[in-house]
C-alpha cells in the first residue's frame, strides 16, 4: 500500500541501473514469506516468496508493471513507487536506500515527512492482528492498514494519491466512517489542520506536503480558512463510533501512538471487553472485508 501515490514518474534509471533494480526486486520478492505479509501461505506456489499478484496488491500498483520493473523495462519508478516496494518487500534501511539508488533517486532525507516503516514496527504490525491498526505519515497518509482496520474503516487498497490522505478525505473526499456530531465534526477538522500545519512547520522542504496543502486550499474552503487561522497543535484521538454497514455501529477507543525517531503514528482502536462492541469486533475479524450476503 503506498503512501503517496503509486505511478511512475520522476528520475529516470536506464541500463544496468534499471536491470538490477528489476534483479533486487525479484530477489527479495521469492526470499519474503507470504505469511509475514498477512497473506495465506497455503496450497501450491510456484514462486519461492510473494507471487508478482501479491507485490502489486501490498505495494498498491498494477501486476504489469511490477513485471515491467523486475524485466527492467520501466525505468522510471518514483520514489512513491519505490518507497510502496521497500515497504512490501519489508526491507532494511540499507536495503531501501539501495533500491532508491538504483531507480537514479535520492531516499528521503531528514527534511522530509519520513515514511519508512521500520521492520521492528511490521513485527509489532504482526502480533495485532486482532486490533484495527493503520499506520500514517505525519501528514495522516496512510502508508500500511493491516487487514482488520480496512475491514473497519473500508478496504483502502483502491486509494491512490490524495485519496490516501486523512486531511484531503476529511475535507475534501468522501469522509471515514466515524459519526460526528456537528460540534465534534468542527473540533475534529480544527485539530487535523493544526496537526497539519505543525508537520509542515517540521518539514518545511517537503515538496510534496507543500502540494498537498496548496491543494487542499485550492479545494475546501473550511481548509483555507482553518489554515489560515495559524494554530499549530497535534490531533489526539478519542473514543469513536464507527457506523459499520454490515455489522452496525460500534464505539472504540481510537489511540494514535508516536513511533520514536520516526513520525510514524499508529492509529489503534480496541474495544471494551465483555462489550457488545467488543463481539461485533470479532465478527468483523471472522468476516474480514467481505460482504454479508442476506
């Protein structure tokens, strides 16, 4: 799943450069297993680690052109696209800056929204896999939902660009889930622009943050005018109802937690035990993001 978009686009890498980018992806795609990926590991598989379907559907972006990389024929990934492998492919830090050398790109650097998910948080990723986590950038993009948070908040594995944005989708798109009064709904879009403007403050050379503020200022004028009310501040979560559409409505405590030397945040709902929220939870991890058929 990708954090900013999932087409090629920016430095061109030709040649040899483009070959071993190709080489390193299908290295490390037949040495990752698909279970660490959530995926089932089961019946027959012809490729040692993820299948090329699998890498397209976690890195969110076409089966052709996961081909087309690991051929050498696309020589221009962007660094987008290369970000949403390194994250499928769960690869360190060296790993990554690798791969980024290789598509003629620079890896992100200090002054820019960070959104490396470190293999320590993909294991910690792992052993939640009965809590609803999504995992966001300081700008509240969403780089990784495990599968209960889209069973919860909708599959997001068709999002691409802005849509992955929780700022553009609150203001600009279609909305989550969660029910808001009025009230609540006016606090709520007050504090992810003040979370917004405090990222920016953080990373000020961040091209990308900037054109996804002009645009959102270009679209929403509750934006603009939030924006230009200057208030820096931090969104905290709370309790919150989800109005699911199969299962109905349940009430969660919503915690975001800070990953340290990251500015990652991890966005955590759990249900009271013994609640009836709590027995809708566990229907809804049994049911996944299928459909209840009546």
């Amino acid at each position: 799943m990708t954090a900013r978009g999932t087409t090629g686009g920016g430095s061109a890498a030709s040649g040899t450069a483009a070959t071993e980018f190709g080489q390193a992806v299908r290295r490390w795609r037949d040495r990752a297993a698909p279970e660490t990926a959530g995926l089932p590991a089961g019946g027959h598989r012809r490729a040692a680690g993820l299948r090329r379907e699998e890498l397209a559907l976690l890195a969110g972006i076409s089966v052709d052109y996961v081909t087309r990389l690991e051929q050498g024929r696309a020589t221009n990934p962007s660094a987008q696209v290369v970000e949403a492998l390194a994250r499928a492919l769960r690869l360190s830090a060296e790993e990554r800056a690798y791969l980024f050398r290789m598509a003629g790109l620079v890896p992100s650097g200090p002054d820019t929204v960070p959104a490396y998910i470190t293999p320590s948080v993909q294991r910690l990723l792992d052993r939640l896999v009965g809590t609803p986590v999504g995992v966001y950038d300081a700008a509240w993009t969403l780089l990784l939902a495990n599968p209960l948070y889209a069973a919860l908040m909708g599959d997001p594995t068709g999002w691409r660009g802005h849509e992955r944005n929780g700022v553009w989708r609150n203001l600009v798109g279609p909305g989550s889930r969660v029910r808001h009064t009025p009230e609540a709904r006016r606090a709520f879009e007050a504090a992810l622009v003040a979370d917004l403007r405090a990222t920016a403050g953080r990373y000020p050379a961040d091209r990308q943050l900037r054109l996804l503020v002009a645009e959102l200022r270009a679209r929403s004028e509750r934006f603009a005018e939030l924006w230009d009310t200057g208030v820096v501040g931090r969104h905290e979560a709370t309790r919150k109802t989800v109005d699911h559409p199969d299962v109905g409505p349940l009430t969660l405590d919503c915690d975001v937690l800070s990953v340290a030397g990251s500015d990652l945040r991890l966005m955590i709902y759990t249900a009271e035990p013994g609640t009836e929220d709590a027995d809708r939870l566990a229907l809804l991890a049994v049911l996944g993001t299928q459909k209840l058929v009546g």
